[in-house]
C-alpha cells in the first residue's frame, strides 16, 4: 500500500520531536551534572574570582619578667591594603603608597597583579604612615586592624626576648622558644567582591589570644647588668661581653645581658652578630675558672686537699715534650694557694693525679659537653672530647682550661654548684605560662633536674678558697662593701682562624664568683671577649662582677655578712691591687715546644754572668726560667765586720709566698745572703759569692724506663731514654743543677 503524503508528514513530524526531545533530554542531562555533580567546584571558582578568605592573626601572649612588668606587649595598628579589581590605576596608586612606605614599586605591583581581590601594602604601619596613607583618600585602599609586637623596655634584654617576623611568628629567644603557646589560634577574615566591584568583609571567625609567659629575669637587674656591661665594652673595646647573674639555689636566671645588641622593635636593623646569644651558643675556652673543676674532683676523690703543698717548680712544667709555663714563677704553694695565684702548673699536678678517668667524670657531672636544658633557642652543648680521643697532654691542658670549650652559662651552672653545696641545679629562664588575662598572674616556679655533684664538705672548701682568690689571689678587684664574695678568674687565649693556632692578641676574659658566701644569693659570670690593652680576667672582668654584684645584693635587700670599712678608703685600698701582681696563666696556654722555649737560655746566662750590684737579689728577664736566677750577695775580702742591719735592709721588701717558703724579691724564691759591709770601698777586689740555682738533677740509676719517666716529669726535666733495662748511666750526673726542661740523657741495660 502507498504512502500518501499525509503519512509522510506525520513521520517527519515524529522525527523533529523525537530530535527535539532527545535534545532537551541531552540539555537536562547536563544541566544536572553541572548544577548538582558540578556544582561544588563551579562554587569554588566563584569564590576564588570573588572572594578571599585571610588569616586574622591572633593576639600573642604577653611576655612579664618575675615581678610582672611587661617586657613584650601587642598593641593594635593599621594594615594597608589594596583591592587591585577597584583601583583605576594600579601602577600610579603603588607608587604614590611605595614614597611613603619606601617599599619596591615593581615588587608591589608584581604582587598585586597577581592577586586581584586582595593585597597587602603595608602591614603593621606606624601612625604616622597610616595617617599619612589615609590622608591621600585612594580608591581601592582600605585598612584593616591588626596586632603588632612592641618591646616597651627596647634593647633590654633582646637577646633572651627575640622578635618576631611580620606574621607574628617567633623568630629568636623566647618567643621562638614559646611560639607555640604565644602566637594562640589565628582567626578568619572573608573579603568578597560583588559585579559592580565594590568589597565588602565579615569576620566569619573569632581568634584565639596566646598564653602569657612569665620569666624569672628581673627587668631591675637586668638593667643593672645591662648598663655595667655597657660600660666595660666602652672602657675596654671588647669585641663581644655576657653577663649572666643566677639563683644557684634555684638555677633561675636573673639577668642575661649580651653585648652587641639590638632594638627588637627595629626588625630592619638586626643583623646575625647582633642577634647572637652568646650566653648559650658562643663556645670558648674557659682558661683558669676550670681549675675550680680540676681542684673540686681531687678534693672529692680525696687524693689532695686544700692545705697540701705542692712544688709548683718555679713556673713550668713539661708533659710529653711540651712544655707549660706560669706567668710568674712560683714555687712551693698549697691547694688553696694554686687556685688564689692559678698556677698552671699546680693545677697540671693535682689533674696528674687524679686520673684521666675520674676528671673526665667529673667534667660532665658539671654539666660541661651537653646543653643546660634552658628555654632559649641554639644552646649548644660545648665542646668535649670523649676519654678515648684524650692525647698525652690532654690532661694537663684541660686542668687549667684549655682543649675543652664551654658556654657561659655553663659556666654560671658551674660555679653555682659549688654556692649550692655541691647540687647542681639546670638553669631555667621560663618561670610558667598564664591564661590570656589583662592582669598578671602568680606563676610558682618549681626548679628543673638536680643532682649532687660533689660534698657539702667539699663545696664548703672550695668556697673558702675561692674567698682566698679574691682576698689574696688574682680576683682583689672583686672584693665588696659589706658582702663576703668567692670566684675565680680566668683569662684564655682565642684560637687565630687563619693560622689555626692560640693569637698572641685575642683573648677572653673572664670571672665568675658568688655572694654571700655562707648563704649564696647570686651567682655572677662576666666574660669579655678580646679586651684591648688590659685583657686579664683579674683586670677586667672582675671589677664588673664587683659592680654589678654590689649593686644586684643591694637591690634584694641581702642583709650584710661583712662588716663594712670604716671609710671608703680603706676598701678602695683593699682592691688597689698592680696589674702585673694579678696575671695570670701564660696566660693558661699549652707552651712551646722544648727546641723553641729552650731558645731563651741564652738570656739567662747573660742574667747570671752579669750581675747588677750591690742588689741582693737579681730580678728574672721576661721569659727567663726563674730557677735559672741566682741570688748574690757582695763581701770585701779581708773585711773584718760588717753591718747586720744593711744586710737586712738589702733583703727587704721580700714577702712570704703563698706556700710559706721563704723570702721572695721580684717573685724570685732565695736564701738571706751573708752581711753587706757599712761602707763599700771606691777601690779593691770584690768577690761574688753565687748560690747555684736551677733543678736539682735526681738520681734516676737503677731505675726502670717508666720509673725514670715519671720521675723526670715529676720534676719538670724531659727524658732522652737509651736501650732497655734499668738505669745505668745518666747526664748530667746527679746532684747537678739544670734549667726547668732540660734533657737528661740516661742508659738503661740488662
């Protein structure tokens, strides 16, 4: 049958429809995926044309010393910032912002072209870039709040507080360490532009204030040490200086001071050097304040004790060939003597006998080559090698402070051992956290790890002795007004980078002592890195510890334990000390070796063949080996008599040293030589009558090679060994006398 044309028409009418709805079905289809399945992220990119989410940081915690006065605060200020979508022209309106704020035009506008709804053009500005801003009236520039960090005290204490970054973020010192606990949870701020480009922002969530931290540093003390610091970097032109004063009851430190320094407010002007702590990440050789280690092990191991004398052989020493000098000869002194006139070469022998073992136990129960544990940022542990990689002059080195480095603050734990009866007590400079109030809060500060170190029997020696340095040793200008006071000074030669050898210019300085004595309130470190001209411990560092420790009892009320002088001349008087008389070390270096030391022999004979009369007694040349000095004494021959008070008065001035042995002149140990005549004659024979002086040589015949080793450094002689065996033949012959280092030759056979 055919098809008539109105059945056609129906089929081509069924077509279109079915096209038309399998095309409506194709668009339902898709606007289904692209509203529902779509839809979340075609919302995401209208928020991100549109809007933008920015943090709103958090308020951070308040930073209080021990009494509650502020030291870091939060204040509020304006941030500037550009919608780029409202701005006409972007590139005139940065520029004339970028005069103001100094900031790079090209970078800003980098910056804010590549971020079209929101751009900040200066965070945190002061008033007065604000105002200055605000003034101009710019389309597309608004301004938001913020907070902004503000050290109220400036400099003081900048090293323990730090500073932080533009977001708030700690940086260095106390607010890195407790950034966590400061900075709180930040809050969201939602900016959104509408199709006419114009914004408009909400708060969609609160922050969260920081945790206010409080410090056991007191901002009075902290300013007393900070001006007497201040000073001694004037008076001395150090390169670098800390300070550090502790509770050694406690380990709470009062005061940390560093010098150089910097205005934490001035985030621009910080540079790496200024930024430094050197309280606990400088590492340096501690020089003679390490005989208190040295001296308190071999108190506590009872192998010496204070009264025991020892023949410190008239200034040197020799340890497997080398050679270590004092600054001045000294002879027969006792413990407590050794540590008042730091004898390198007592120290090097009462460290030989102790024992590498035990000393070595005892420097790290010191706290000495690992960190304190205190709440600052880059504390390093030292530097301590362990026992295996110990050389043959290790020991001697270490005794009096050298191969070994140390922090400050290490150093200030260390001494506070001994004022706390031998407990050792971490140092803490974070008293707690309080909740974000307005007002300060009590924090009870509960002290960190503590172990016993040594005896109170031992400690309370070591305090008297310490006394003893300051009364009659090399810390004279550390005595105070009405307070007892204990340290020790020390003075350490810088190790020179390019020749990686000990500077005959740099030094570090250093004391560290306590007072009162029998009831500590304070323990006092002051190090001053490479004074020039005076660079002593005694000299320099001493004199700030007087001050600042004069001042820190005054200042806590310490009820005074000495009685005061009944005028103030009289204790300028107890401290006028020459400044040759309180040197001390060589200073506290490893000696040359003996082919080099040996090189100044000749100056000693010149001494002894020319002698200078009518003196009794011959002054040593700079260098010269006191031992090799020889007292004299003139006579006329054939004079009958002679006047018994001249020869007392040729021999006067000679004081008791510190051991008690005899008469001293020009530190020179000697005999009372026979009478001078009343009157020399212009015209006749003199004789001089010289006393031999120098080591006596011992017998070393029959003597094993070790034996004879042992004896030899005993008595500061070095040993050329021949063969095996016993001693059978030596040179020089006993009974001889030799200069300090000199080599014996002996023979050993079957």
């Amino acid at each position: 049958m055919a098809s008539t044309p109105r059945n056609s028409a129906n089929k081509r009418l069924y077509l279109l429809g079915a096209i038309l709805l399998l095309w409506a079905g194709v668009i339902c289809v898709r606007l289904v995926y692209l509203q529902i399945f779509r839809y979340g992220d075609f919302e995401i990119r209208a928020q991100h044309q549109q809007q933008r989410t920015t943090e709103v940081a958090a308020k951070r915690g308040v930073v209080y010393d021990r009494a509650g006065r502020e030291l870091a605060m939060s204040i509020a200020v304006d941030s500037v910032f550009a919608v780029p979508a409202e701005i006409p022209d972007l590139a005139g309106t940065l520029s004339l912002i970028t005069r103001i704020t100094k900031a790079d035009p090209r970078e800003l506008l980098a910056k804010c072209k590549a971020a079209r709804t929101f751009c900040w053009v200066a965070r945190k500005a002061d008033a007065e870039t604000a105002d200055r801003i605000r003034s101009m009236n710019l389309s597309g520039i608004h301004f938001q709040k913020e907070s902004k960090r503000f050290y109220p005290k400036r400099d003081l204490a900048a090293q323990v507080l730090g500073y932080v970054g533009m977001d708030d973020e700690g940086l260095s010192g106390v607010e890195r360490a407790n950034d966590e606990q400061l900075r709180g949870k930040p809050g969201r701020m939602l900016i959104s532009v509408d199709a006419r480009r114009k914004w408009f922002g909400s708060v969609e969530k609160q922050p969260d204030p920081g945790e206010n931290v409080v410090l056991t540093i007191d901002e009075k003390i902290q300013y007393i040490v900070e001006r007497e610091l201040e000073a001694a970097m004037q008076q001395t032109h150090a390169e670098a200086g800390t300070i550090v004063v502790e509770n050694p009851k406690t380990g709470e430190i009062l005061a940390l001071a560093n010098r150089p320094t910097f205005n934490p407010n001035l985030a621009r002007e910080i540079t790496p050097q200024k930024l430094k702590d050197h309280a606990v990440s400088d590492v340096y050789e501690p020089g003679s304040t390490f005989k208190l280690v040295t001296i308190a092990a071999a108190l506590e191991e009872k192998v010496t004790r204070p009264d025991e004398v020892f023949d410190c052989q008239m200034g040197s020493i020799v340890i497997n060939g080398m050679r270590i000098r004092d600054s001045k000869p000294h002879g027969l002194l006792s413990v407590a003597g050794i540590l008042a006139e730091s004898s390198d070469v007592g120290a090097i022998k009462i460290a030989l006998r102790l024992g590498e073992e035990r000393f070595y136990k005892y420097i790290h129960a010191f706290g000495f080559g690992q960190q304190t544990g205190i709440e600052l940022p880059g504390e390093t542990r030292g530097l301590t090698k362990p026992l295996n990689r110990w050389s043959k002059v290790s020991i001697g080195a270490i005794s009096m402070g050298q191969e070994i480095g140390v922090t400050p603050l290490q150093l200030a734990a260390m001494v506070s051992t001994i004022a706390n009866d031998g407990v050792w007590v971490a140092p803490r400079i974070v008293a707690g956290t309080t909740e974000p109030r307005g007002t300060p809060q009590t924090v009870a500060f509960h002290p960190g790890a503590q172990r016993r170190v040594i005896s109170p029997l031992t400690a309370a020696q070591m305090k008297q002795m310490m006394q003893g340095v300051v009364l009659r040793g090399t810390g004279k200008k550390a005595i105070l007004e009405g307070y007892s006071s204990a340290g020790k000074t020390g003075t350490a030669q810088k190790v020179d980078p390019a020749t990686r050898t000990y500077s005959r210019t740099k030094y570090v300085a250093s004391f560290a002592g306590f007072s009162p004595i029998n009831d500590p309130s304070i323990t006092v470190a002051v190090i001053l890195d490479s004074a020039v001209g005076l660079h002593q411990g005694g000299q320099v560092s001493a004199p700030v510890f007087q001050r600042v420790a004069q001042q820190v009892l005054e200042y806590l009320h310490t009820p005074h334990d000495v009685e005061l002088p009944p005028s103030r001349q009289v204790l300028l008087a107890e401290r006028r000390v020459k400044e040759q008389d309180i040197e001390e070390g060589s200073p506290d270096r490893l000696g040359d070796n003996l082919e080099t030391a040996d090189a100044g022999s000749g100056e000693v004979e010149a001494v002894a063949s020319n002698p200078q009369p009518p003196a009794a007694f011959v002054k040593p040349a700079a260098g010269v080996a006191a031992s090799l000095v020889v007292p004299a004494a003139l006579r006329e021959r054939g004079t009958a008599s002679a006047a018994p008070e001249q020869g007392q008065g040729a021999a006067s001035g000679g004081g008791s040293g510190s051991g008690g042995t005899g008469a001293f002149v020009g530190n020179v140990e000697a005999k009372q030589g026979p009478p001078f005549p009343a009157h020399l004659p212009s015209s006749g024979t003199v004789v001089l009558d010289v006393e031999q002086g120098g080591i006596l040589v011992p017998s070393f015949l029959g003597k094993s090679v070790r034996s004879a080793i042992e004896m030899a450094q005993e008595n500061g002689l070095d040993l050329d060994a021949v063969g095996n065996g016993l001693a059978r033949e030596q040179s020089p012959a006993p009974g001889s006398h030799v200069a300090s280092g000199s080599s014996i030759t002996v023979k050993f056979g079957r």
